[in-house]
C-alpha cells in the first residue's frame, strides 16, 4: 500500500477543473480512480474549487480507508459498487445543472446525436433516492447497465470510464449532450437515432480503427 501521492495530485486537479468548468458546485460531487486492489478518493465535504490532495484519501475495495486523514465520500457505496460491477478504473459524480435539469423531467435521454454513443446511447435516468443511500447506489447500478453514464433524478449525474481523463471527458460530454437536449426541446420534439442508425455508427467507427494506418516510425499515437 502507498499513499498514491501523485494520485491524489490528479485527483485534486480533477476536481478543481471540474469546478472550472461549472460542473459541480461547492462541495457536491466526488471523483475516484482505482489503482489495483485500491481507490483514491475524494473527502466528504470537499470544495471542488480548492480541492487539495490532501483532501483525497486512500480506501481498499471494501471501503476500509487505508490512508488520509478525511472521511471518504458519503458516495463511497456507489463508487466501489462500480468498480466492482463494471471493472472500471475511474468515477466522477456531480450536480452538473444541464445533467440535473434534464434528469427532472425525462425518464431517459434519448440519443440525439451519435457521440452519445460513446456513453452508451441513450441515457437513463436512476429514480431519486437520499444521497449516500445503498437504494440510490442500487439504482445507479442498474441505471449504468451497457452505459458509461447515467443521470440521477433531483440529484445529478455519473459517468465512470478507463482512466480519469476519459471519466471527465465523459462528464463534460453528459453536459454538452442535455445541453443540446434542452436546446432542442425548447425549439420542438428531438429527433433521436434508431437502433439501425445507432448499429451503422457502432460499425463504421469499428471499421475506420481496423482500417487506421499504422503509425510511421517516429510518430507517436
Ligand atoms: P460528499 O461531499 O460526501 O462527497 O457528498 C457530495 C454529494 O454529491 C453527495 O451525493
């Protein structure tokens, strides 16, 4: 076990840029990465805006805090849930306000723009429960089936992902895609892709990475 020092630098990094980015507000919201049989996480409580890694602690998958001063995450259930069913590497919850609005009035958000495919398609939105419940953890779970996000009704929104990075870049996607979502609704009824549309996507984004050149010698992927 260490202290996963430089872990805890991008965790603390993630979170302040998730402020920057008006994705969560306050203290609302939690990140985490796994790193082995280990999950860097964010404190309970902690300012996104001036989050420090000081304010990171260290849990194994059973919860059990290995290292930091801090209380993990009222959220840790879900967390460690996700890693456990889905072997994922990272997780970021917030209160985004586009994520949280649609997630107050859809059951689901249809996929209106093929990009959502990244995510899954189509996102579902997990019936309220209390923060930091097992029941609100449960039906996260059940929401995420076959996706890398969901939204949480009158509460927010999650994605979880391979690496840190990619769990941001899929938050911030979440927000641009109930952006659109909202933009569109406000004009008249979004039109959403089919599954035959969606399964053409699927396809030729397949085809073009087993058709992607081979980089040269010197370039770097
Ligand atoms: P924590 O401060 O305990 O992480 O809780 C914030 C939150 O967003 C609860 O859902």
């Amino acid at each position: 076990m260490t202290d996963h020092e430089d872990t805890r630098e991008r965790v603390a990094d993630v979170c302040r840029r998730l402020a920057a980015c008006g994705l969560v507000n306050a203290e609302a919201g939690n990140v985490s990465v796994r790193v082995g049989g280990e999950v860097v996480v964010t404190a309970t409580n902690a300012r996104f805006v001036e989050l420090t890694a000081d304010q990171v602690c260290v849990v194994d998958l059973a919860g059990y805090r290995l290292s930091g001063d801090l209380e993990p995450t009222s959220e840790l259930a879900l967390h460690l849930g996700i890693y456990r069913k889905f072997g994922t590497s990272a997780v970021v919850h917030t209160h985004a306000p586009m994520a949280t609005a649609v997630g107050l009035v859809v059951e689901e958000l249809p996929c209106v723009h093929y990009y959502m495919l990244k995510l899954g398609g189509s996102v579902r939105v997990a019936p309220y429960s209390t923060w930091g419940t097992s029941e609100l953890a449960d039906s996260v779970l059940t929401a995420l089936d076959g996706r890398s996000a969901a939204l949480m009704a009158n509460h927010g929104a999650v994605t979880h992902a391979r690496s840190l990075d990619a769990a941001v870049e899929q938050a911030l996607l979440l927000e641009w895609a109930c952006t659109l979502y909202h933009r569109a609704a406000s004009m008249g009824t979004p039109r959403s892709l089919d599954e035959v549309q969606q399964q053409a996507v699927v396809t030729a984004a397949l085809a073009r990475m087993n058709n992607a050149p081979a980089p040269t010698s010197g370039e770097t992927s």
